[in-house]
C-alpha cells in the first residue's frame, strides 16, 4: 500500500533525499541528504521523522553550535565619527567650473 500525499490525496509519496534547513537557537544548521518523501504530484516534501529525531538529538546534547566564529565574538569597534572632526573643511570639495 503506497502512502497518500497529506497535502494533495492523491500524489504517492516515494523516498528522496533532501538539506534539511532548520534554525536551532538563532543559529541556521543545514544537514545535507536528510530522508525526505517527496510527492509527485504536488511535489510536498515530508522530511522523516526518524532523521529529524535524530538531528535534534545531535544539537540538542551540546546546543546550537556557536554563531560567531571564534576570535569574532567581539562587537565591532564603532566607526569614527567623522562629524567631530576638525580637520576637514565645512564643505565637500567641488570640480572647477568649466
Ligand atoms: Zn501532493
């Protein structure tokens, strides 16, 4: 017995593979060749239930991978405000008139 399409009825679901795209804690995790079923009527992509248990599981016994690389966790130094500065005339500089 083939597995019905939930979102058509009447598409058969067959195996395929599938990146999974989740964001875990604020972080995007991707995971490559995840089991999915596919329709191919509608074209629904179903990710399995199984897969999807077990990527939970991997993130969720250390948390989300951190979001900053390491080293960058720094913020960014704020850019100098040019406005404070006394050495610049008034006016943008212009071209000459022709
Ligand atoms: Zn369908």
């Amino acid at each position: 017995m083939a597995n019905y399409c939930p979102a058509c009825g009447v598409g058969k679901l067959t195996q395929t593979q599938r990146t999974y795209i989740h964001i875990y804690g604020g972080t995007l995790v991707h995971v490559p060749a995840v089991l999915a079923w596919r329709c191919d009527v509608c074209h629904l992509v179903i990710f399995d239930e199984t897969a999807l248990g077990r990527i939970d599981l991997l993130v969720g016994q250390s948390g989300p991978p951190p979001n900053i690389a390491p080293g960058r966790a720094v913020p960014a130094p704020e850019p100098p405000d040019i406005a404070s500065r006394d050495d610049l005339p008034e006016d943008p500089p212009r071209l000459p008139e022709p």
